[in-house]
C-alpha cells in the first residue's frame, strides 16, 4: 500500500511529503511530525538545507554526519532535477506542469 495525499495539498508540499516518506521507507529517516510539517510547508528549499534538516530532526549532527546530509541532498536532487526548489515556480516534473496555487 502506497502513500496517499489530500487533493487540496500544494503541489510543492505534496512532492516534499512524497520524498520525506521515500526517506523514511528507504533509509528509516523517520523524522517527528513538527519537524516534517515545517520542511514540507517551506516556501523554498535547497538539497543541502534539506538533508541538514532531515538529519538534525533524526537527533544528528549535521556537521559530523556529513555522509547523511549528502545522501538526502542527493535524493532531493534526484527527485526534483535541481540543487532549489521555490513554491512560486514549482513545476511538477512528473506531469510537467506548474499549478497555480
């Protein structure tokens, strides 16, 4: 059984929430609810800020776990072809397509 969104999610916020489940399915990054909420609600997000972000809400260091935030940073950038992603100019890749929000 897969994961499901709300139709009324953003299409960011949706695509973060999808990679935030892949990592936690994949690699047990399972990180608490505050902390998943926040990142997915961010309105611009970098692949680096994003794994240090994964990896501090794991209760690690990102400066010492460095393995970890390049790892995550990588998926991002696997997941959405770019080191940034930006609410107002998010094109969904999969359906090629920028909803208007």
């Amino acid at each position: 059984m897969g994961y499901k969104q709300r139709r009324d999610v953003p299409p960011m916020e949706r695509e973060i929430n999808y990679l935030l489940a892949d990592l936690c399915v994949i690699w047990g990054f399972c990180i608490p609810p505050d902390d998943e909420i926040e990142i997915s609600k961010a309105d611009f997000l970098d692949a680096e800020s994003f794994g240090r972000a994964i990896v501090s809400a794991e209760g690690m260091d990102p400066d010492t776990d460095t393995k970890w935030v390049k790892e995550i940073a990588n998926k991002f950038k696997e997941r959405f072809g770019t080191d940034e992603i930006d609410k107002s100019t998010f094109v969904d890749r999969v359906r090629g397509v920028k909803e208007s929000w």
